[in-house]
C-alpha cells in the first residue's frame, strides 16, 4: 500500500490513506504523518475499527498515552484507551436547545490540569446515518488573524480552567471524590506557544475557562465571549463527516472542537478515545 496524505478543508485537517494500521508502520511513514500533524493540526487516518489493544498500539507511534481522569470510562483491560457513548437513549435525553448538551460546546481536552493532553486520538466503532459531525477550529490561524492591538491587550494574560465553569450552558460529568481531588482549578495562557512549532494559538475552552486573572468578571466574560466569537468563525472551521474505522488525531495545544449533537435518539454514536501526554502550556 501506498501512503495517502491530502488536505481535507482550506482551515484544518488533512486525509492519511494508504496504512494498515494493524500492521507494524515503518518510520519513513510515521515521520511523515508527523509532519503532517504538524503543518495541518489534525490528520484523519483511514482504517477498519481496531481492538482497543491495537489502537493503543497505533497512539504509541506520535506520543505517550495517559490515562483519562474518569473511571467508569476507561477500558478495563487496557486502560489508555475510554469508550465515548454519546447515543441519546431517549427522545427525553435530547434536548431542544442543543447548547445544552455540553458535547456541543467548544473546547479542547484536558485543559482543567495543569499538564494538559497535547493530543487526542478519536475512532469511531459506530455512527449514526446522519449528524454526528465533529467540528474543528483552527485557533492558530484564529490567532494570526488578530489584530495588532489585539494581540498586544492578550499578550500574557491568564485564565482559570475549572473542571466545570458556569459560564459553559451545560454542567460537567460528576466526578467521584478521588477524581475531583485530582482536579483543582488551574492556570493557562490566554496565548499559547507550541512548544514543537513555537507558532502561538488562542488557548480558550467555552466548558472550562472560567475568568482571566486580575479582571472584574463582567470584563473577563466579555473578553472571553470575543475571543470565542472570533475564533468559531467558518474560515476557521473543518466539520468531519465520520466514517466508521476513522481514526481523528487532533492537536490540543492548537485546534479546539464541538460535537454536531443532532442525531435522532436510539442512533448509536460509540468512540473509543486515547490522549498522549504533552507538557505546561506556555
């Protein structure tokens, strides 16, 4: 087989075909996909649905996995890898104003720790026939666009992540008591550098960043109400149609994402999940 690497939208994002994944992967073509990571933020590797064994597998090639915060997610016997049911059970499980449904909501993994995620590795086991999409911002190039004056006022201010924030419509999974010791607020950049490309990003999550440090809150709701505004705009977006098998890898320091929560109820929408270790935003 012959490695595959095009874009998939002028903003973000960029097809990786031509790799069995279940397979070993020479280094000539993970470096190659790494490049492309890199350049485009995400890259949609092709494949068939792996073994969560397998998948894990496939993450060791770009990083080193870590275990996610909640439990009752994580695969019993290999424990890198959480399995994301996001099916509406009901037609009462679904509400009527879709921002209520937190999935909806922009943000980008892991942001309530001190030592973020870099990156998420996303597959789909099963999808529904329509609806479902996950959307992806650039918020690098969301950055550059700023203006001087802009990015003059953001330079090195920071902002609280709390694992949940009123300001996000929609409130958090609980935590067990061990899980939520294990999540104080922290404290984040405004603007982050990548500590691979040294390009800076916005860094903002609508379900976590609480307040920017040293502001009234009704001044820091209004900076960060711009900065998600301009940052969600369409130039900046890539919307994934999934196909079963995909494997989304997704760069956190860089890229922020929402689910598109319209599927009808009783449609399964089952992802196995896995986040590799990154470093202190700076």
């Amino acid at each position: 087989m012959m490695l595959h690497i095009r874009p998939l939208s002028d903003a973000l994002g960029a097809e990786v075909a031509g790799v069995d994944w279940t397979q070993p992967i020479s280094d000539t073509t993970v470096s190659a996909i790494k490049d492309a990571f890199l350049t485009y933020h995400l890259v949609c590797l092709r494949s068939e649905p792996l073994t969560p064994a397998a998948f894990a597998q496939v993450s060791r090639y770009f990083g080193e996995p870590q275990i996610q915060l909640l439990r009752n997610m994580r695969v019993e016997e290999v424990p890198e890898v959480s399995v994301f049911n996001s099916t509406y059970k009901s037609a009462e499980d679904k509400p009527a104003d879709l921002l209520f449904d937190r999935r909806s909501g922009w943000h980008t993994d892991d942001s309530y720790f001190a030592v973020p995620a870099k990156v998420t590795l996303l597959q789909a086991l099963e999808i529904p026939e329509h609806g479902g999409e996950t959307r992806f911002c650039n918020a690098r190039a969301a950055y550059e666009d700023l203006s001087t004056d802009m990015k003059a006022r953001l330079d090195g201010l920071r902002a609280v992540h709390s694992y949940d924030t009123m300001r996000a419509p929609a409130r958090a999974m609980k935590r067990t008591k061990e899980e939520a010791e294990e999540t104080p607020d922290v404290v984040h950049p405004l603007i982050r550098t990548h500590d691979e490309t040294g390009q800076k990003a916005l860094y903002f999550n609508s379900n976590r960043t609480d307040r920017i440090l040293e502001m009234e809150r009704e001044a820091s709701d209004a900076l960060l109400d711009q900065i998600h505004t301009h940052m969600t705009q369409p130039q900046y977006q890539y919307h994934h149609a999934w196909r079963v098998g995909d494997v989304l890898m997704w760069d956190n320091r860089s890229v922020t994402h929402s689910v598109n929560m319209d599927f009808p109820p009783g449609r399964h929408r089952i992802h196995q999940r896995i986040l590799l270790k990154g470093s202190v935003p700076a």
